[in-house]
C-alpha cells in the first residue's frame, strides 16, 4: 500500500470511496464500544475477589496491636505504611495512607496549599495574584483538571521520549509564580513513558524561585509492567533530599490499578517536615481513613514480591490486548504514513498521534460508528491540543473479541480523516 501523501489525486479517490464503504459497514453494525478511559477489565476485577474471603476471625482486624476497626492512626497503619514503601522504595514514616483515591489525596494538596499554603508557601495560594502550574502534555486530563479548577494558569511542557522538556522546565521554574509541576513519572498516561535517570535528577535538583514550588509525583503505574520484568525506579524523595530539596516533592500511589479502582487503598509520600504539617491540617479534616480496607489490602498484598506476582496476573490479561492495538495499528496504519504511535510496556494507554488537525474528525466518526474515545484535546491543558493530533487509547476495559472491532474501527477512522485532509 503507498504511503496517504505520497498518492496522486485519482488513488486517494478510489481509495476515499474504498475506506468511506468500509466506515459505512461499521456503522451498520450498530456497535457500543468504549476506550475511552483506564478502566481495568472484569477479567482483572475477578482476578481479586477473594480480597473479600479475608477477615473472618476477629484477629484478623488486629494490626501491630492496633484494632483497625476503630478510629486512630491518622497517618494510616503501619503496616500498610510498609508496603507502600517497600513498592515506592521509600520509608515507611514518610507514607501517609489515605482512603479509596490518590487523585483526592492530589486535589487535597493543592487544595491545602491554596486555603493555608504549603509548609514553605509565604502566603496561601488564594492569597496570590497569579499561579502557574507546569502541565507536561500529553498528560492525564483529570490533573489538568484539578490546577484549572483553582483558577491556577496551566503552562504546558513538552514531552519528550524520556521524560518532560527539562530545559523548559528549568526555564519556567524562574518565575516565581510558577508553583509546581505535575509528573507521571513511570508509564506516563498517556505515552507510556519512563522518566530517565537523567530527567529525574534535573527535576530533583530544580531551584524554583517560588520557596513553595511542588513536584506532584504521580507514581499510579509504579509496578503496572504488562510486558517483561519489574522495572526498578529510583525513589524521588532521597533524590530530592540529596539535592537539598526535601520539601519539593509529594508522591502518591494506590492500588486502583492494582486490587479495585475506587475501592482500594491510596497514599502519599513525603518528607518528615511535610509530613508534620500535613498531618497538623488533616487531622482537622478526619479522624481516621478507612483501616478496615488498608488492613484488607495488607492481607491480601503482603508485600511487594507477592504484589508484584499479582501483577503478572494482570499483565496475562493486559498484554494481549495492548499487543492488538498495536499490531493493528502497524498492519493497518504504519504503511500509510498518517500517524504515530509509542508501544508502551506498561501502564494503561496507547498514545497516538494522528496528522495535525484530524484527532477531532477522526474520533468523532468513531463516534458515529459506536466506538467512544477518551475526547480529542483531553490530554493538553484546557482540553485544547493546539495540534489537533493526540489520541488516547485505553484498551484495558474491552473483552479482546470487542477490542479487535473497536481498533479496526479506528483505524478506518484514521483513515478516513487523513484522505479528506490531504484532499480527495
Ligand atoms: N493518576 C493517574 C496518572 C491515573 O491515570 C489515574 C487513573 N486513571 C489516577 C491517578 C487515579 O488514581 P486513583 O484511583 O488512585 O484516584
């Protein structure tokens, strides 16, 4: 098959006419289809349930002495504090396990910094004339969300292979009213990227002039590999501390991706000082998060070695259906030159972009042939890709017979997108 632009007129007509008869077929069909977001699938859902056959004997709701089904422990148990730390390679005083969502305990950390500010802000964030917030882009639109929310301006950061633009980042970091950075740092949502050593220990080192400046370190896909081994990641924290910035930086986590989204544990980690003050502010807000659940999931996780073997379970589940995204994309779409795409080994989502100015029409004749898309734009600041290009693909949530149609559907799209932009 030749390349869309390398086609005379005539062959991208006929080609048109091919493609247009195929979308037609589709639509047809009459299919509801959804990869719109990083939802596991029930195979996934059913790998865990029996989270629920534990805790029958009341020793079993007895943790480090502590009973876990009354109020305390504010910071979280501690042993679910081990286990985040064992899997993020902190230490266990610098976890704070929360309740069943790491992006509210993300909200609650803007949040705080904009009612109080942070432990090292001048005034709280209310108080500012103006914040930025570093959005690299393509990123997860529900972080976008959150600093757009608080009225904060989003500035977007290039992404590159290994990482956010880091000279941009430096550059930014100048201006003291650029107050933090959202990362991704491990399969970054939605290109699947591992931030390099390189990019981490710049983003350690950073010197923001604003003395508040925060790294939300997003670790959500810390040990979500679908392909090959466990793939160790250097702790930020330690490398923030040895850069002299031990206060920079908050972690978060959860199992989500890992037991059941919405119904696991969360949590974030930080330095001792950061902990003081959070814990100061949040024991205001709550008595304690839900120990029950924590102690479940220290039951059922154990530790990381038997974590990370549940997560082999999920990758048998996960990697076929990544590896059928990807090999239609480079059987239908590679030989025509319209778009690219990463093959991530991990994480929840195929990024792809398409030829500038067609993510839009593309998706919306997705739409037309009953497949639902994550929305184009959704990944940039605002919602806007100045592009008009970035795809996100979510192939977790589709049996593999549904996820066939629903990328083969794409792919026509794609492709019917590119002809009527090149013109036929
Ligand atoms: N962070 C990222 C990068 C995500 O992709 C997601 C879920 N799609 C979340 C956080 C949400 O995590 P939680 O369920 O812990 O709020």
């Amino acid at each position: 098959m030749t390349a869309y632009p390398n086609m005379t007129r005539e062959e991208r007509g006929a080609e048109y006419t091919r493609v247009r008869q195929e979308f037609e077929l589709w639509k047809a069909k009459g299919l509801k289809l959804n990869m719109a977001r990083g939802k596991p699938g029930k195979q996934q859902l059913d790998l865990v349930s029996d989270i629920f056959s534990l805790m029958q004997d009341p020793q079993d709701y007895v943790s480090d002495g502590i009973d876990v089904r009354n109020y305390g422990e504010l910071s979280g148990l501690p042993a679910a504090k081990r286990l985040f730390a064992e899997i993020l390679g902190c230490r266990p005083w610098q976890v704070f396990v929360g309740g069943n969502a790491s992006l509210q305990l993300m909200y609650d950390t803007i949040s705080k910094g904009y009612t109080h500010g942070l432990l090292h802000s001048p005034r709280p964030w209310c108080r500012e004339e103006n914040i930025k917030w570093l959005c690299p882009a393509p990123g997860y639109d529900r972080h976008f969300k959150v600093t757009e929310s608080f009225g904060f301006e989003l500035i977007t950061i290039p992404m590159t292979d290994e990482g956010p633009d880091m000279d941009a980042v430096e550059e930014a970091v100048k201006d003291s009213a650029v107050k933090g950075i959202w990362c991704v740092p491990k399969y970054s949502n939605p290109d699947g990227i591992i931030y390099s050593d390189k990019v981490i220990r710049r983003m350690a080192a950073l010197k923001p002039a604003a003395p508040d400046f925060t790294i939300m370190w997003d670790n959500a896909y810390c040990i979500h590999e679908f392909e090959g081994d466990y793939v160790k990641f250097p702790d930020i924290l330690a490398l923030c501390e040895q850069a002299g910035n031990p206060d920079m930086v908050f972690e978060f986590a959860s199992t989500s991706k890992v037991t059941l989204p919405g119904g696991g544990i969360s949590c974030f980690a930080c330095s001792e000082a950061n902990m003081a003050y959070m814990e100061k502010l949040l024991s205001i807000q709550v008595i304690s998060f839900d120990k029950v659940n924590q102690q479940r999931h220290v039951l059922y996780l154990k530790d990381k070695a038997h974590t990370l073997e549940l997560m082999k379970k999920h990758a048998a589940i996960m990697g076929p259906k990544f590896r059928c995204v990807v090999d239609a994309l480079d059987r239908e779409i590679a030989p025509l030159e319209i778009a690219s795409w990463q093959r991530p080994k991990g994480g929840y989502f195929v990024s792809l972009n398409a030829m500038p100015g067609t993510a839009k029409r593309t998706l919306a004749l997705c739409k037309e042939a009953g497949v639902t898309m994550t929305d184009a734009g959704a990944t940039f600041p605002y919602g806007k890709d100045p592009q008009d290009s970035n795809i996100r693909i979510a192939p977790s949530l589709p049996p593999v017979e549904e996820l066939e149609q629903a990328i083969a559907v794409l792919c026509t799209c794609l492709k019917l997108s590119a002809l009527e932009a090149l013109g036929v």
